[in-house]
C-alpha cells in the first residue's frame, strides 16, 4: 500500500505563476461541525486546491443547512465556524469567490422555477431521499425532498465546468445536469452541463478505532482545531494490536503509522518503518511522534484560525465581498431565466 503525502497550506499563489483560469468550479459546502483530518484530506484541501487554476466559487450552503438545524444561534455558528476554517486552512480570498448562499436569493428563486421543471420521480429515486425514507427518518421535509432541486440552482447559477463534491454527491450534481437538458430543451439552450469532481485518489482516511473511515459519526476522530490536551487524548486513543515495545512490528497494519504517512515526507516516513521493523520502538513512541507531526502540519491553520476569530469584522467582509462578485453572475442569469420562461414582460 503506498500513502500520499499531502503539503500543507500552499495560500499564496502569485499572479505570474497562475495559468489562466478559463475553467469555472463551483462546490457548496454545509456547515456540518468540527472538521477532522479525514474531512481535511478527503473534501476540504481538494475544494481548496481549485483556486489554484479554476475561477473558483465556494459558498456555505446554509439554506441546505436548514434542512437539519432548526436552532438560529446553533446555525450561526456553524457559518461562523465553517468560515473561519476554510479562511484558516488556505481559501483565499483573492482567488476565490467566497460566500454565503442565502445571501444570493437567486439561489431560490431558480430553484422554485427547477422545481416547476422537475418530475417527482426524479427526486423521489434521490439516494438521500431514499436513505433517510430507509432508515426511519421521522417527519422527512419537503426541503429535504427537493434538495437537489436547490443545489441544481446552486450550481447551474454560475455556469460552471466542474462541481467538486465528495462522492456521495454524484447524484446531486448528475440531477442538477438532468434539469439543465430539461429547462434547456423547454425553453432553449440556456445552461451548460458541468462535470462532478470526485477526488478518486484519496484513500478514505481511517479513523483512530483502526476499524472503521474517520467520521463524527463513528466518533473516531482526530480533530485539526481541537485543543492540545484534547488532540493529545484523541491520538493516545489510537487502537494498536498487543505486540510488545522489544517486537518488530508490520508498519502496514497499523492506524499510527497510517496516519503519520499521510503528513509525513517520505525520508520521515522510512525512518519510522524501520524503527517499527526493528523492533525496540513501542506504540506510544510512535503515537508522541504522530502528535508532534500533527501540530506541525497544522500549526499554521490552527493559529491563523485563532487569529481569525479574534476579528469577526473581517470574516464578514469577506463573505460581503464575495456576495457581491456572486450576486453579480447570478442575476445576470437570471435575468437570461426570467427572459426565457416569460417571467419578464
Ligand atoms: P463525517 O463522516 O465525519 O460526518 P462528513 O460526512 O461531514 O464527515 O464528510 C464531509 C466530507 O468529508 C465527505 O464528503 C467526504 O468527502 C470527506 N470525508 C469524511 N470522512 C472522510 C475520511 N475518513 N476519509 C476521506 N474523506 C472523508
Ligand atoms: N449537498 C452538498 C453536501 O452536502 C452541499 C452543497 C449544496 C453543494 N449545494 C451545492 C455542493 C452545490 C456542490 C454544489 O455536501
């Protein structure tokens, strides 16, 4: 098995050396609690990457959000706090469009003219849909129904190329090409189809019970914002088998040696594998080593999100200022919209 190194943090991305972004990516993202390291590596760092050489708009899909929170101070700090994390974890600002998506009310009201569009077995063949309609899901929503009918307009709004998503959102964004063809071939050709991203090559990042991926929901995580004590527990946690500290030990069996390869150089990575097939070198070794990586990786992120916090003005700025880049290409199609389906006189 061979792991992937990922370099922290690359903001800074000068002018002369960025090719020329032709291409439009466009990706919402639900302010869904404390992000972990499997979050980092398998969503967040490859949304972030885009602004490297695509025109890049990334909004906190807070109307999506309302399909679960029903608590207004619960839900302002998770925009708050899915902000201050992608701010702190290298979206810049000057390379990307960065937003809040009930900020643009065009998102709606495409939406409600999407939904005027869409069959009703189309939604109800959603995997989300069916998924919380299988497991019991009490008092499932119309929002949550037509979902996809809203990130269809999220999308198509910006008429963008690609759509980076994890890939439990495939279908979303294969609905959201569906309800181009159908509001193209109703009204005219109108909106091109862009294309799912999915980030194949990242291995799901196992989680620290060595059984299950990394997940808030197997509670097996290890947190990048977490405090030092907390993060310290969180990785002497990590479940190794009972080889004593003077046995060799099968590098690739183990989740602390996993982890450390996916921050690790590679010179830093050899080094370890053969501390472990020596023998002589304990879990708990390897576990200090891992902290002392993590804290390095993360470092930069987790004290510029300290920073950021302490100035709330700024992160409002931003998402203001990026409304208003939004706000301008969504009422241009829109006006295109309303021209087509009538709606103007
Ligand atoms: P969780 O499972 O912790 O609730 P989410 O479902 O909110 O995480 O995941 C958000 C995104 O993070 C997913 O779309 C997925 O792409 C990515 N992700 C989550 N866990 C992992 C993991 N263990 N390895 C790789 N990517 C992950
Ligand atoms: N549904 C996506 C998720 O749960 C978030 C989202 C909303 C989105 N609108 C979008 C993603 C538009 C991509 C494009 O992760």
């Amino acid at each position: 098995m061979t792991w992937t190194r990922f370099t922290p943090f690359e903001i800074t991305i000068t002018k002369s050396a960025m090719p020329t972004k032709n291409k439009i990516a466009i990706t919402g993202v639900k302010p869904s609690g404390t992000p972990h390291i499997g979050n980092y590596l398998g969503a967040m760092k490859p949304i972030i990457d885009f602004q490297k050489n695509h025109q890049t708009y990334i909004f906190i899909a807070d109307l999506h959000s309302l399909t679960t929170v029903h608590n207004a101070a619960e839900l302002r700090t998770n925009i708050i706090n899915v902000a201050l994390d992608f701010l702190a974890l290298g979206l810049d600002p000057d390379h990307t469009v960065f937003f809040r998506q009930s900020d643009i009310h065009e998102h709606s009201e495409l939406a409600w003219i999407f939904g005027c569009l869409t069959p009703f077995g189309l939604m109800e063949r959603a995997h989300a849909w069916k998924d919380a309609l299988a497991t019991g899901k009490k008092d499932p929503t119309v929002g949550l129904f037509t979902y996809p009918v809203l990130m269809a307009a999220d999308i198509l709004l910006y008429n963008p190329d690609i759509v980076p998503v994890g890939k439990d959102q495939k279908q979303h964004v294969e609905i959201a090409r569906d309800l181009a063809e159908k509001f193209n071939s109703t009204f005219g050709q109108t909106f091109k189809l862009p294309e799912p991203s999915i980030p194949e090559n990242i291995a799901s990042i196992i989680g620290t019970d060595g059984e299950h991926k990394m997940s808030k929901s197997y509670n097996n995580t290890i947190q990048l914002f977490a405090d030092e004590s907390t993060l310290k527990k969180q990785i002497m946690n990590i479940k190794t088998d009972s080889t004593p500290v003077e046995a060799p030990k099968n590098p690739d069996g183990d989740t602390v040696f996993k982890l450390y390869s996916y921050l690790a150089t590679p010179v830093e990575i050899a080094t370890l594998r053969d501390k472990y097939l020596a023998g002589g070198y304990g879990y708990g070794e390897a576990k200090k080593l891992l902290l002392t990586k993590y804290l390095e990786y993360f470092g930069p992120a987790r004290q510029k999100r300290i920073e950021l916090a302490k100035n709330l003005g700024y992160l409002e700025d931003v998402l203001k200022s990026g409304a208003q880049k939004a706000k301008k290409v969504a009422s241009h199609t829109m006006e295109i919209v309303r021209q087509k389906t009538g709606l103007v006189l």
